[in-house]
C-alpha cells in the first residue's frame, strides 16, 4: 500500500471519467494531458481549468501517446 511504502499513487482515467473517478477514490486524480490552452476560442482543447473543475489535482506531462516536443 502507499501507506506503508511511501509510494504517491494517482489515478489517471481518461477525459470524461475523472469527474466521476475522482468522486469514487480517496487518491488524487490526474489527467493524462492538458493543453496550455486559455478560456476562448480552443474548441477542442482540454483546459487546465476543465479538468480541475472535474476534480483532478495534476495532469502527466508528456504522456508516451501525447508527446510535446518544445524544441521545434
């Protein structure tokens, strides 16, 4: 158990289940990608406002399926 290791454990469902995971758990709740997107015209990125309003305390940054590359 994380307890007893002093391991962090999160979960880290997709999108449009962290609402309701992080209702269903007593760990924190990460998403597996967020956008550094603002409030406007962004139709079809995730917010970090979104995906905190849903109850997650993180997001994975650079996730093996949403790699960023900040060198080009």
């Amino acid at each position: 158990m994380s307890i007893e290791s002093g391991i962090s454990i999160v979960a880290v469902p997709q999108i449009p289940d962290i609402f309701r995971v992080a209702r269903s758990v007593k760990i924190p709740v990460f998403a597996q990608h967020v956008d550094g997107a603002g409030a406007g015209s962004f139709t079809g990125h995730i917010t970090a406002e979104c995906i905190r309003d849903a109850g997650a305390r993180g997001t994975l940054i650079n996730h093996s399926e949403r790699r960023l590359n900040y060198l080009t």
